[in-house]
C-alpha cells in the first residue's frame, strides 16, 4: 500500500484497540460497540481502496440498530460484494445487519486473482464475522458459488453462526475427470 493509505490504516487500527478495550470494559453500551463496527468497516473499506478497488465494487455495511441479526454475505469467484448488494438491501429492510464482504483480490483487476490463495478468501470472512461478534449475538452468513462454500467453512470454525445459506454453491462433482482440475492451473488463468 501506498504511505497515505498505511497512514490511513495505522490510524483505523489504534481506533478500533481502543474501542476494543472500551468494548471490554463495557460490553452492554451500544454506542461503542457501533462505533467499533463501524470502524472495522472503514478499515476493510480503505484495504480495498487501496488494492486499486474499481468503483461500485466496495464492501458494504448496513446497519439495523432495531435488531440483534446480522448476516455475512459473499461473493463468487471473479465478482464482487455488489453480486450481493440487492439481496444485501432486501435482507436489511427485513430486520438485519449485513455486512457484504469483499474477497481478498477480487473487484479489482482480474490478474490480481492470480496472487490470491482460498486462505486469504477465508480471512475476509473471518474479519467480517469477527467484525460483527461484539455487537450481535445471532450471525447467519450466505454465500454464491464459492462464497457459499467459504460460508460453510466459516460456520464449521464458529459453531454459533445460527445458519448457513447457500446459493450455487458446488459440493460434488458428477464428473470423474474434476479430479483432475488442479491440473489446469499449470495450463490456464485463473484455476
């Protein structure tokens, strides 16, 4: 990252220990717990800026203050939270938090997926879900494709997420020669 966004990222992260350790000291007091939320989401916001993010394809946070659900939801392989942004808005005018992740190299320029690795997909989730573990009690997370599965891994690593959704997510494959798809990366892009 460039020095005005290290700048930028130092700043967010002595914000959000701070509103953690007041967050421990208090744990019922709602304003903090927000504003540690909220913080979270501006340091996820200003990583994927600073990875060259191409408009419209930003994580996004909607807040329900009215409730105590919140749901994770995450894109498929080469798209972008805004695969899920009106699923997003439907979800928050019916009673709940959404936070819509971004996946670690993806909205920016499709070569960057090249230097991404599932592992770094799977912290994405598991910031949003710890982004959200100090204010709400009841998590659910949903996935498309590949979201999905990461969905599914995120809930085995954190047995209180209250439900998995999953949308095209594949789970087996009928072909016998899929077997062989880590093949393919020696031979095309993106696999």
């Amino acid at each position: 990252y460039g020095p005005e966004y290290k700048a930028q990222l130092e700043a967010l992260d002595n914000q959000i220990n701070l509103l953690k350790s007041l967050s421990t000291s208090s744990p019922n007091n709602k304003t903090v717990q927000t504003l540690l939320l909220q913080k979270y989401y501006d340091y996820d916001l200003t990583v994927a800026k600073a990875s060259n993010l191409r408009p419209g394809n930003e994580p996004y946070l909607l807040i329900n203050n009215n409730s105590d659900k919140a749901i994770i939801l995450v894109h498929g392989f080469t798209a972008s939270p805004w695969e899920t942004r009106e699923l997003g808005e439907f979800l928050h005018k019916n009673g709940f938090t959404v936070y819509g992740v971004r996946l670690f190299g993806h909205g920016t320029d499709v070569e960057q997926l090249k230097y991404s690795e599932w592992q770094q997909w799977d912290n994405s989730l598991e910031y949003a879900y710890q982004s959200l573990n100090y204010y709400f009690p009841n998590i659910y997370v949903g996935g498309v494709s590949i979201g999905g599965g990461l969905s599914f891994l995120l809930a085995e690593n954190h047995p209180d997420i209250k439900v998995v959704v999953s949308i095209a997510t594949p789970i087996s494959f009928q072909n016998k020669q899929s077997k062989l798809a880590f093949i393919a990366k020696y031979f095309m892009d993106y696999t």
